[in-house]
C-alpha cells in the first residue's frame, strides 16, 4: 500500500534509522504504540532501557533462543515497538552495521508476557531486502540464514539460533507439533 500510494518502495536503503515504525503504524492495526522501548513504554512493551541491549527485567529474562540456552539481546531490534490489535508485538530494526544496512521486522505473536518468548518459538523475524521484499528470516539471501541450521537448531549454541526459524515455519507443516 505504501508503494501503491508513494511510488517508493520501503528498503534499508531507503528507510532511515527509524523511519519504518510511523510508517507501518499507519498501515496496521496497532493499538499502541511503545516507542522505543526506553522509558516511554508500558506494560505491553519490552524495555530497552540501554546501549547495551540487556533484556532482563528485574532479574527475569525476557527472551531467549531457540533451544533456550542464550539470552537474546535487543540490540537487533530496538528501532521501535508497537503492539497490534491481536495482542501481537512488532519490534523493529533499522540500522547499518559496517557498509550493510539492514532491515528487520520481528513479531512476538503472542506478546511478550506469554511464554515461551522464544526465537522461532513465539517470535519470529523477517528482513525486508534491498529490493523492498518481505523474506521469512532463514531463507537464502538473510542474514540468519545458514545451510548448517545454525540459526534454527535445538543443538546450536549461536547466540541467535532461533533467527532462522521463520522460514522452516512458514513451509514446514509439522513444524510446530515437533518442537519439543
């Protein structure tokens, strides 16, 4: 729709740092609006409260990996937050890391007060490319993609397996009966 109505298409080349959330915010059905997670939020929204990208809340680890053996940090996904009118939570990521640009959009299907909070469990993450496509995180050409599952493994230790799971997800039907 944004395309349709402006003739550009929405791209980490395109987006500046923060730019996405007003943005998607106006084409979703969002009922808050969180910010960026430092301060201005409420209990619906994950706090962000550093640089650092720390994510335990009085002691309490907000979200973890895959096989849930590594705190997950919120540094790749502090350019914004809101929440949909199902409960779902949007965090977003806009940012350059070396001469890459990267653009990420993550859904925490259930918000994150429900368990399990957990890449490629309840939250998932898709990378919008240079081209303005929306790719399932996984698939060939993301950057959590890897031929050795190292981003969606029950055995690996990366400190972002769970990244790649959307994909396997979105196209394997047993997908969810077989997580243990």
């Amino acid at each position: 729709m944004y395309y349709a109505q402006n003739g550009e298409k929405l791209t980490s080349e395109t987006m500046g740092r923060r730019e996405l959330k007003p943005i998607l915010m106006k084409y979703l059905n969002s009922v808050q609006d969180c910010g960026y997670g430092a301060g201005d939020i409420n209990d619906a929204c994950v706090p962000n409260t550093g640089t650092s990208g720390n994510i335990e809340q009085d002691n309490e680890v907000i979200y973890k990996t895959f096989n849930g053996k590594n705190n997950l940090y919120l540094n790749s996904v502090d350019d914004g937050q809101f929440v949909l009118n199902d409960g779902s939570l949007i965090l977003l990521e806009n940012s350059a890391s070396g001469s890459t640009k990267k653009l990420f959009i993550s859904v925490d299907l259930n918000g994150f007060h429900k368990l399990p909070n957990s890449l490629g469990r309840d939250l998932f993450m898709f990378q919008v490319n240079e081209k303005g496509q929306l790719l399932p995180m996984g698939i060939k050409g993301t950057q959590y993609y890897s031929k050795t599952d190292e981003y969606c493994s029950p055995t690996s230790t990366n400190n972002m397996n769970g990244a790649g799971c959307t994909y396997k997800a979105l196209t394997d039907k047993n997908y969810f009966t077989n997580l243990h």
